[in-house]
C-alpha cells in the first residue's frame, strides 16, 4: 500500500517539557489508523505538528509524497479535519455552515451544492438543515462538526474524538459515517478513548505515550504483545478463606479481584486455568453461576501498555 503520510523523528518541545519524542508513523492510503495514548501522551501535540498547525523542532512530515509547512495549500485541501472541540457558526444553519466550509476548497457552486447534499446524507442531518447549531442536540451537533470537516471529500481525513459525549444512537451513525468515508477511499486518523470503537473501526493502532511509540500493530496483534492471555469471571457467595488462598496460588495468575462475591480473575499464557478452577470449586462445594472466559481486549492492552495510574 502507499504511504500517504510519512513522519519521521518527529520532535516538539515547549521549553523543558519534550512532547513529541523522535516520533515515527506511517500512514497508508485507504487505511483507518487508530491514534491511541492517555491524556497528555502527544497525540494532539502530533497531529498539530503533522499538519503543520505548530512548528516541529525537529523531524520531517511528508504528505503524499511531499514535505509538509504552513504554506502547502495544495496538500491541505486534500485534508480534512475535525477536531473534539465543535467549531461551527451559531448565526449559520446546518445547510449554510457545511456550504460555507466547503466553499473553502469548492468554489464551483453546481459542485458545492452536490457535495454538501452529500455530506447531510452521510450524517443523517437531512430534517435539520434548516437549525441553527443551538437547537441541535449534542449528538447532532458532532454530526454537523463532521459534516463541516469532510464536505470537500477530502482524501485524508483526521477525525480526534468524534463521538465524545454524544447518545448511543448518535454514535453509531458516526461510526456507520466512517466506514463508508473508508469504503469511499478515504484515509482516515482515528483518535478515541472508546477502546471498542478503536477494535471495531481501525486497521491498524500506534499507541503513543511521553511523546513516543510504545506499540504498533492491529488489533489482534498487540493483544499478543501483553503479558495476559485470558479473563476468567464468575459469581459466588460461598468463597471461604481456604478456597481463595488457593485460587491465588494457581500458576500463571496475575490477578484476582473480588468484589461482593464478582470474581475475576487473569492469567498470564499457560492453559488449563478453567478446568482447574471448576474442579477446585466443585471439590470444595462452591457454588457458583455467571462463570465467562474471555480474551484480553483492547482496553486490557491499553492499560497494560500505559498503566493504570490517572493521568492529567
């Protein structure tokens, strides 16, 4: 596949804080890439950087095929962006902010009217073109925000928490949105602390912390990379003292947790952990119901990879 973005050694810095640390990615045409780090990783700091919005210190950004700067007028109407912070014309109906942001690149009006239509369709806002951004829910509100960022049918597409706060019913037609966005061409940046998102949406992940990558690979992959291998769950009322120093004993376990009876357990990558905790519970008499295996998700990875501690 081409690489419609390229970065390499990518460095910002504000004053002795390091943001972005000899950072490199590599984005490939027709791809969804999910960005993932915890808050104040430099996954923001990166994007600013790649689209040339801040000035690197250090590095190159090329983009499709060409080096990146605030002047490239030519590779930045090939981009389209939404940010997390809504950033639509109050005064300005649903109709007239896309056909104003997409009058930015089209000035052909034939042209403009056919692809705003387009993005309406794509977002669902066709009963709301007519309202103003206050009488829209949140849902329909990010919807909008969208719209405004890909009426221009962009190639590249940078889309960083698009579903924040916004009803299930909402999200799903974001998500609907960006699947077809893709199945269209377009390459897509995806940022998002919805971990199930991430799974469903993205071909490949960089998780990215203190300004570097820590991992890269597709779903599937780094679940592999982490040190736990499989989740056991189940309910009981019954555990006494001598069955839970047992279970805690078991090889390959890396947790246990129980919490009013809601027992979860880790292990690590043996196996025969389900048989011999069924046959540990039945020979003691413990009941017990609810019981589930599963794999790591990508939320496990996640905080494997980044910690658990709360970060700012």
């Amino acid at each position: 596949m081409d690489t419609v973005i390229e970065v390499r050694g990518l460095v910002k810095k504000y004053k002795e804080l390091t943001a972005v640390d000899n950072l490199d990615l590599d984005v490939k045409k027709g791809e969804i890439l999910g960005l993932l780090g915890p808050n104040g990783s430099g996954k923001s700091t990166t994007i600013n950087c790649i689209l040339s919005l801040l000035k690197k210190d250090a590095g190159t950004v090329k983009i499709f095929g060409e080096p990146m700067s605030p002047d490239a007028y030519e590779i930045k109407r090939r981009i389209g962006v939404v940010f997390q912070d809504v950033g639509v014309y109050d005064e300005l109906s649903v109709y007239e902010n896309i056909d104003y942001f997409c009058g930015l690149y089209i000035s052909d009006k034939a042209k403009r009217k056919e692809l705003v239509e387009r993005a309406i369709d794509l977002v669902s806002l066709n009963d709301f073109v007519k309202f103003k951004p206050k009488k829209l829910s949140g849902g329909l509100l990010r919807r909008l925000n969208i719209a405004c960022g890909i009426a221009h049918r962009p190639e590249i597409i940078i889309l960083d928490e698009p579903t924040v706060a916004v009803d299930p019913q909402s999200r799903n037609s974001i998500l609907e949105g960006i699947k077809k966005l893709n199945d269209e061409g377009s390459t897509i940046i995806y940022t998002s602390h919805y971990m199930d998102e991430v799974d469903f949406l993205c071909d490949d992940i960089v998780i990215i912390d203190k300004g570097k990558v820590i991992a890269k690979g597709t779903s599937e992959e780094l679940k592999d990379m982490i040190t736990m291998n499989e989740k056991i769950s189940f309910t009981s009322k019954n555990l006494n003292d001598d069955v839970i120093t047992k279970i805690k004993a078991f090889e390959h376990l890396l947790s246990y947790e129980n919490k009013d009876g809601s027992v979860k357990l880790s292990f690590d990558h043996g196996d025969g952990y389900l048989m011999n905790l069924i046959k540990l519970l039945d020979d003691n008499g413990i009941r017990y119901s609810s019981l589930n295996v599963e794999k790591p998700s990508l939320n496990d990875v996640f905080l494997e990879l980044t910690g658990k501690d709360l970060r700012d």
